[in-house]
C-alpha cells in the first residue's frame, strides 16, 4: 500500500508538476505556531511537509536552523510532544509530513517506539542525515514494518557505488544535497546538479529531490526543472524568525514566501 508520499507525487506526476518540500524546525517558536503554520503552508502550494526535530547539535545544519532549534529546545520541545501535535493536525490535514531528526534523538526515545509511533500519529517518513545506511539496518525495519518511509540523503560526493546502495534501501524519496557543506540560503547553487541528479535517476524509479542551498523562487525554478522535487528550509525558517514578534505575522509572511515557491517550482 502506497504511503502518502508515494501518492503525493504519483498524483503530481499525472499533474506534469514537481514537488515543493518545505522544511520547519518543529516548536520554532512554539508548538502552537507550528501546528498553525502545517496547514498554511499546504493552502499555500506546500506538498510535503518537513518537520525539523530539535536538536542540541545538529551537525548538517548552519546558522540559522541551529539557532531554530535552539530556540525550540529553549521551549521545551521533545519528540513526543510533537508526536502529540501531528496526531491533532491529522485530523484536519493529509499533507505527508517526514521528520528530518538526528539519531540521538531517535535512539533515546526509543527505534521500536519511535516507529511505532511515527505510525500512529501520521508520520510518513523520516530523514536522519547522521545515521549512514550501514548503520540503519534496525531502523529501516522498524520503520519498513509501520509503513514509515525512511529517505537517504546523496551527496555531490558519494560514490556510484554508494549511490546504488542509497536507491537500493530509500523509500519515499531520495534526498540530494546540492552542495557540501551545511543547510543555509546560498546567493548560487552548483551547476553539476543536472548531471548528478540524472546519474541518481538512472539508478531507482523514486523521485529525486533537490535540497541544502535553495533561497529564492528563481533558484526553486531552476532546480524544480532538472529534479522531482524543491526542498526549501533555512529561507522559510528566517521568514519565521524575522516575524517573531506575532504569530499572525509569521503566518502570513511565511505563506506568502512559500506561495512564491511553490509557483515557481509547480510552473517550472
């Protein structure tokens, strides 16, 4: 049985339009506001929601997710919390929502519970950027036995070897970053994306999605035409932080970003 994800872009698929993922840091500022923004952001052109779980040292990050994440674990935000939070959204909305966690995480609450409960509250799938696939084994059959997608990220430098085996265990989608380094908004991003992306497509039939660097509607355009899908993070996480001061100001400032986005990437 297909996963909301897998619908998501078979039904944009028919559409002849790519996907446009957005990333926001879970609790940044409050709970409340993320479970708020969840379904602005799908009126809005969102297809699938990445829900960043705070961490105290998230190593793929730069400034301004870390600093999201900061402020949120200020708040006391934890896992179950947000576990509480999606099960409440899904009785208003089925956009697909994947966790995008660090292992630590994962592993103090618990695999077993964790991907039981990624079940039972809606989630459906999960990126953890720190756990390499010869150490997921556990994971993935946990998460292979909840229905719980589990995306890989590649990397400008992984190996063809390695990029088999990440087409070989991904479900859902695979996660290309489109540069080295760390998340944040980048004034050009690397004109090997095309080939990289087409090297990936020529090794699993799952969508290959763009992300890590992308801060602006033109950059979206360019990337959504030579990829399956956008993943926007840091820009829309500053949107949020520079309208802190009130919750209808971050609402309508990040869903008018995010309207821009989605624009580009679903026309490109």
């Amino acid at each position: 049985m297909d996963n909301r994800i897998e619908k998501k872009f078979k039904a944009l698929k028919a559409q002849g339009k790519k996907a446009f993922i957005a990333y926001i840091t879970a609790g940044d500022p409050s709970l409340s506001v993320t479970a708020k923004l969840v379904p602005e952001l799908e009126k809005s052109g969102v297809d699938i929601i990445e829900l960043g779980i705070p961490f105290s040292d998230p190593v793929a990050d730069g400034p301004t997710i870390q600093a999201a994440s900061q402020r949120a674990l200020k708040g006391k935000v934890n896992l179950a919390a947000i576990f509480k939070m999606v099960k409440a959204l899904r009785s208003t909305t089925s956009i697909p929502i994947v966790f995008m966690t660090y292992y630590n995480p994962v592993f103090k609450y618990g695999l077993s519970r964790f991907a039981k409960d990624c079940r039972l509250a809606g989630v459906d799938g999960v990126i953890v950027p720190d756990l390499p696939y010869e150490e997921a084994q556990d994971l993935l059959r946990l998460a292979r036995s909840s229905r719980v997608a589990v995306i890989f990220l590649a990397a400008p430098t992984s190996t063809p070897e390695r990029l088999r085996k990440i087409a070989s265990l991904s479900s859902g989608f695979i996660y290309y970053v489109s540069l080295t380094g760390v998340t944040g908004a980048r004034k050009s991003l690397p004109i090997e994306i095309r080939s990289k992306v087409k090297r990936i497509k020529s090794m699993t039939k799952l969508p290959v999605c763009v992300g890590f660097g992308i801060s602006d509607p033109s950059q979206a355009k360019k990337v959504a035409s030579i990829s399956d899908g956008v993943i926007v993070g840091s820009a829309i996480v500053k949107v949020i932080k520079d309208n802190a001061k009130s919750v209808s100001g971050i609402v309508s400032k990040a869903s008018r970003f995010t309207k821009a986005l989605a624009r580009a990437v679903h026309n490109a």
